[in-house]
C-alpha cells in the first residue's frame, strides 16, 4: 500500500499531455481497494483496430509518433507506464492517448518492478532483479516498437507467445501486401525491437526523433522504363531489319547479362533495361 502511496502520488503529478490520459484523482479506499479516476476519453481501442484492420501505414506512423511523444512526457517526468500494448491505447480525433496507469511505476519507487504483459517484454530483459530506470525506459520503448509492428502488418512478428530471444523480427516488407512499405520506415521499426538491448533506442526521445525523420510510409514507384528492343547495326552505322542467319539478338543480349565473361558483365546485377523489367526485389538486395 505504501508503494501504491508513491506511485499514485507520482501519477497525479504529471502535467497534462495531449497524448496521455489525465489523472483526476489516485487513493486508497479505507479499508478497501485502491482506485484510480481518469478523464472520460471517447476512442477507439488500437488493439480492435488492428484486428479489424482498420489501420492505414499512415495512421500507424502517426499513432507511433503521439505514442512515443506521450512516453517522452512521462519519462521526462519520472513515470514509467511498464504496460503499453494495443489494448492500453485510445484511437481518438485528437490523437492516440496512453492509458491504463494499474502497472506504472515511479523513478523513486525503490521497488519498481511493475507488471506488465510478457508478450511485450523485451526478451533480453532479467526480471529477477530490480530494474533501473533506464531497463523502465527500455521496456516502455520496446513495447511501443511491437505495437506499432502490429499495427503496420496486422500480426505479432514471431509464431510464439513472447518475443523469442536472440531472433530478429520478421522483415515486415516480407509479408504479403506490405512489400511497399519504405525502407525507411522498416529500419526505425526493426530497430525499436531488435532483439539487443544495445541494437534498440535508448531513449524514448531517441525513437521520437528517428519516426520524424520517416518522411513517407511507402516505397516511392518505380519510373516506368521503356520497353527494350534489340537492334542490329550493319557495316554502315546503320539499324538493320533483318538479322544475319541463325542469330537472335534477344539470346546475345541475355548471354551478356548473365555472362562473367572477360568481355562484359555490366547486366550482371540487372541495371540495364530489359533487366529492370524484368528483375524481382528480394530480400538478399535489399540487404545489399
């Protein structure tokens, strides 16, 4: 109860944030339970609209960024929230609202172990040890990072309960009909919950300024190049209509690109014409 004392104390100490819930009041019934009163918030659940797939690429980003500036504010104040997730979060005309404080724990708390669903812990954090601030810092920015994987895909990025340790997420662009996804914006979400600590964002802040700097959610298309066509050049400079017997420039083309040969390999990679039409993207190139 004492602990619930600080933490309560804690909450309704936070300044008004539009995209945190306010406190209006925290205490302890005499003889009965504790309770905490927010402000009435009229939205919509984020985890109902991703299993409804009522979210755009857009709407996450923009759900990504309130969320995270709303974690800035806390932190900055000395509030972990230690539960954020899909379930925890309001859709509104105003923005995207933390809410659900049952868990959160202050800086001062010399306990603050909070609680929290696994399913959005990191996987390489030790829970049988106290945590430091910045391990609070690290499970908040995580658990927004997997929440904004599921709002992008519609899924959680691996086939288990928890995230697995030491395994990268899945490329979102990988699954299908997200294969335009910016590439940009993929690195911000992969390294929100890469699987080291070290790999991830340190700060709340840090995560803030890398999902401003995404400038679109979508890969940019492609110019239409034209289509190619073999030509023949006779003795003269000039195009030939007709090609010598037994050739088919089509095939000399093709044995060029493909070729290693001393002579030429400059299709090899597919930058020419025909091979820009006809080359697939895979997950190897965009590695490279």
């Amino acid at each position: 109860l004492d602990r619930l004392k600080k933490d309560y104390k804690s909450v309704l100490q936070i300044p008004d944030h539009r995209n945190v819930v306010k406190v209006i009041d925290a205490d302890i019934i005499p003889g009965g339970p504790p309770f905490i009163v927010f402000e009435f918030v009229d939205g919509f659940d984020v985890g109902e609209m991703i299993d409804d797939k009522a979210i755009t690429l857009e709407d996450a980003l923009a759900l990504a960024r309130h969320v995270v500036s709303g974690l800035v504010h806390l932190h900055e104040h000395g509030v972990f929230h230690c539960d954020i997730k899909p379930r925890n979060l309001l859709w509104t005309g105003r923005g995207t609202k933390i809410i659900d404080f049952n868990v959160s724990v202050g800086a001062k708390d010399e306990e603050r172990r909070g609680g929290g669903s696994r399913r959005y812990l990191p996987p390489d954090l030790d829970l049988d040890i106290v945590p430091s601030a910045s391990d609070l810092v690290d499970r908040d920015v995580y658990a927004l990072g997997l929440t904004l994987y599921e709002a992008v895909t519609g899924r959680y990025p691996w086939n288990t309960q928890v995230p697995p340790p030491g395994q990268s997420a899945n490329d979102p662009r990988e699954i299908s009909g997200h294969s335009d996804i910016a590439p940009e914006f993929v690195e911000v979400i992969l390294k929100a919950i890469a699987p080291q600590r070290a790999e991830r964002f340190a700060t709340a802040r840090d995560f803030l300024a890398a999902l401003a700097n995404v400038s679109a959610t979508r890969r940019a298309p492609q110019a239409v190049v034209a289509p190619w066509k073999p030509t023949n050049v006779d003795a003269r400079g000039g195009q030939s209509t007709t090609n010598p017997p037994n050739t088919n420039p089509y095939v000399s083309h093709l044995l060029t690109v493909y070729s290693q040969s001393k002579r030429s390999n400059a299709g090899t990679r597919g930058l020419d014409a025909i091979s820009e039409q006809t080359s697939v993207e895979t997950a190897l190139d965009r590695d490279l």
